[in-house]
C-alpha cells in the first residue's frame, strides 16, 4: 500500500476522511475514494500526501474507484487541477455543478453535470444533488453502506451587518426550504459551512442543520485558517445526538464507524 492511504476497509461501513482545507475532504471508504471540493494544491510543507492536505492520485489505491464532486465554481471550492489526476488514473469520475460546464471543456466520456434535485447512480453509488443558498448545488451521495452530506456553499447566509431586515428573513427562510427538503434522509457524515464572517451567527446554519436532521457525525468547514471556530462550535454543540469534529490543521485524519463512536 502506497503512503497516505490506510490498509483496505474490512469493517464496513467506515470511512477514513481527510480535511484537505477550507471545504476539501477525501473520504476512503470500503471500495471508493471521494474527493470533495479540492481548491488549494500547495502544501504547507514540501510533502506531498493526504497528510499534508494534498491529493496525490499516484499514492491512491489502484482497486478503488475514485469520484471527483464540484458544488460549484467558486475558487475556494474549485481547482482545474483536479482534471489533471486523469493523467494517473484514467478510470477517474467527475461529478459537477452544472455551472463548471461553462467553464471547462469536458471529457464527457467520465463527466457528470447535477443541477439541483437530479439523481444520478454511477455504478453501485447513489448521488443526489440538492439546492445551495449561494450557486451550484450540495452532494448526498450513498455509497458503501453511508450517507455523506458535502454542503458545497449551502448555508444559512445572516449577513446582518449589511442587510435589511426583510432580507435577513428571507434568507433563513430560503435555507429552511431547502434543508426541509431533506428531512427524513439519514446522515451519516455531514461537511458543512461554519463561516466565521458571519461573525456571532457563525453557528446559525450548522445548528440548525443539526437540529433538523440530526447526522451522526458533523465536520465543520468554510472556516479558512480560522480552526478556533470549529471547536467552539464543537463546545456549543455538546450534548446533542451528533459529534461534532473539532480540526486544527490541515491533512488531519478522521475515522468514522457508524454505529459507534467516531
């Protein structure tokens, strides 16, 4: 086995996850690896692995398949990088908001475009799309006996130091729509925003999330540098079903067993 990639899966489900940065993750489960919105490709240090927060598809392990997901096109959520790993691995899949269609020429022959509310199965994995309160849309994607939630830009956006109080009820409004259309779908693992430019209602969104759909395991992202506010959204989460993952720094390994603690 190749570094940065953990001896094959026997117990499933389980899922080894990397935080990669800001929204980034790859998740290894028992016969995939998925990579969620990879945007920075320089490494804190000259290493080049998982640990360091970068993907690397040479290091990956060659009997798993391996999908590519895009919420959107927002540099802090996209890198044209991505379409390089081909090179390595030709068996790669692309799974991308409808919006990188405009800004990508597309091998079409292992791309997939989702817009919000479309189902798509790619072999023995399920993925629906659903609506973002920003562009593109969020991943619920059902493989290998998980749920796995990326959130892409979807969040409760309360910008209330530079909007009007109508807009800041519409705004809520517009993410209780959308995460109600959800309700009844169990959530293994949820990647979802904890913005601390929302100052004092950085925790609005991601409580509400919690609250309303209860994942087993929730990981702050959308946070920067910034991994105080993960653990201090851990601290206020406390008590409640879901567990909260605190991270502090880049390339940090997280395992996940469902049905016990993670």
């Amino acid at each position: 086995m190749k570094k940065g990639v953990s001896d094959r899966i026997i117990d499933a489900p389980q899922a080894n996850i990397w935080y990669l940065h800001h929204s980034g993750f790859a998740v290894e489960t028992a016969g995939h690896f998925l990579v969620f919105d990879y945007s920075c490709d320089k490494p804190e240090s000259e290493a080049r692995s998982l640990e360091s927060g970068i993907v690397t598809p040479d290091q990956l392990d060659k009997d798993k398949r391996i999908l590519v997901f895009v919420s959107h096109g927002h540099g802090d959520h996209f890198n044209k990088v991505i379409f390089d790993w081909q090179k390595d691995r030709p068996d790669i899949v692309y799974v991308l908001s409808i919006d990188i269609k405009r800004m990508v020429k597309l091998n079409w022959e292992n791309s997939y475009v989702v817009f919000p509310y479309k189902i798509l199965h790619i072999d023995d994995v399920m993925i629906k799309a659903y609506g973002s309160t920003d562009i593109g849309v969020s991943f619920l994607v059902e493989v290998d006996g998980l749920k796995i939630f990326h959130a892409g830009d979807l969040n409760c956006w309360y910008w209330y130091y530079e909007s009007t109080p109508e807009e800041l009820k519409q705004d809520k409004e517009s993410f209780e729509r959308e995460i109600d259309k959800m309700a009844g779908e169990p959530i293994d693992i949820a990647f979802f925003p904890v913005d601390p430019r929302l100052k004092e209602y950085y925790h609005m969104g991601g409580e509400l999330f919690i609250n309303r759909l209860r994942p087993d395991l929730f990981v702050p992202m959308h946070f920067w540098e910034q991994y105080d506010i993960t653990r201090k959204f851990a601290d206020r989460m406390k008590g409640l079903p879901t567990k909260v993952v605190s991270l502090s720094h880049r390339g940090q390994k997280i395992i996940y067993k469902k049905g016990r603690d993670a």
